[in-house]
C-alpha cells in the first residue's frame, strides 16, 4: 500500500549559492567534496536536495527542510539511489533521482505491506 509520494524540482544553477552543509549529510558531503568540476558539484548538490525535498513531501511524519542533513542519500553498486538513513524503519523507500540540462528531478515513493 502507498503511504506517500513526493516530487520535487530543482534548478541546477541555483546550487552554486547554497551551502552544501544545509543539505548534504557527512557521507554526501565526502562524495561532494570529490568533484573536481563545480558543475557537476552543483548537479550533485541539487539532485540530493530535489530527492530530500520529495521525501518530505512524502513523509507521513514532522520531516522539514532542517532535516535534510539528515536524511541519507546512497548509491547501489548499479547507481540506483536508497535511503541510507532510518527514517521510516517499517516502510519500503523507493527513489528516483535525474538531471537534466540545468534541472534535477526527484521522486520518492514510501510503501508498506
């Protein structure tokens, strides 16, 4: 059964003013830090907020734009994005994140049995 769905977007080019501290947790900000192109730091900074703010949209509890440090954002070995944080121990998180042009995409779907 679906408990929430969240979708959000951004764009790319307002990344390049915003603190990645405000929303990248400790690992994100790692994987931030290793880009050596601004632009693809920017693309990274606003896929991660687009899919955070879509799990909040989706969040049937108190998650709000403070969160977003942390709230954990991962890659599987084929890409694919998963919550790597626990906020929803009993729901399946299902994530989408895309860039395209100057414009990140974000979806998420929470799912229980």
């Amino acid at each position: 059964m679906i408990r929430g769905i969240g979708v959000d977007v951004a764009k790319v080019e307002r990344f390049s003013k915003i603190a990645p501290e405000h929303v990248l947790s400790p690992a994100e900000l790692l994987t931030y830090q290793s880009f050596g192109i601004a632009a693809r730091k920017h693309e990274f900074l606003a896929g991660r907020f687009a899919v955070k703010e879509a799990i909040i949209k989706a969040s049937p509890t108190g998650l709000s734009v403070k969160s977003m440090p942390l709230i954990e954002i991962a890659n599987d070995v084929n890409g694919r994005p998963y919550l790597a944080s626990g906020q929803f121990p009993l729901l399946r998180v299902w994530l989408s994140i895309s860039h395209e042009a100057d414009v990140a995409v974000g979806l998420c779907v929470l799912e229980s049995d």
